[in-house]
C-alpha cells in the first residue's frame, strides 16, 4: 500500500511506503480553505439561481463581503 497525504492524517497509518505532502510556504494551507469556503457557498448560490444568467463573479465577490463582513 502507497499513503501519500498530511502528516497529521499518515501519522494513523502504519506502513514503511508512506510520503507526506510538505509546502514551502504555510501560508498556502490558509488560501486554500479560504477558497474552498468562497467557492463552496458561490457554487451554493449559483444553483439555486440556475437559467437566470448567474454572474458567477458578482456571487463571488459577495459572498467574500458577506464572509469578511463576519471577521
């Protein structure tokens, strides 16, 4: 078995043909959530708007006001 992932999420699997996934800038981990979260409640919108013409950018910069608006 090949594992390749986190280290938090390989750490529970015992085996010797285990990688784990390292990025050079941490910062990344952040952006990354941050626009699966933007993206998620877009694609939420975006949906229930469906063959009304969706301005996919328009949601999304709303839904980034909405969510800083949050902070």
């Amino acid at each position: 078995m090949l594992l390749e992932g986190r280290e938090q999420t390989v750490d529970y699997v015992r085996t010797p043909h285990r990688f784990i996934l390292t990025l050079s800038d941490e910062s990344l981990i952040g952006k990354r959530r941050a626009a699966q979260r933007v993206g998620a409640a877009a694609l939420k919108i975006c949906l229930e708007k469906e063959g009304l013409g969706v301005d996919v950018g328009g949601v999304m910069r709303e839904v980034v006001k909405e969510m800083a608006s949050n902070l």
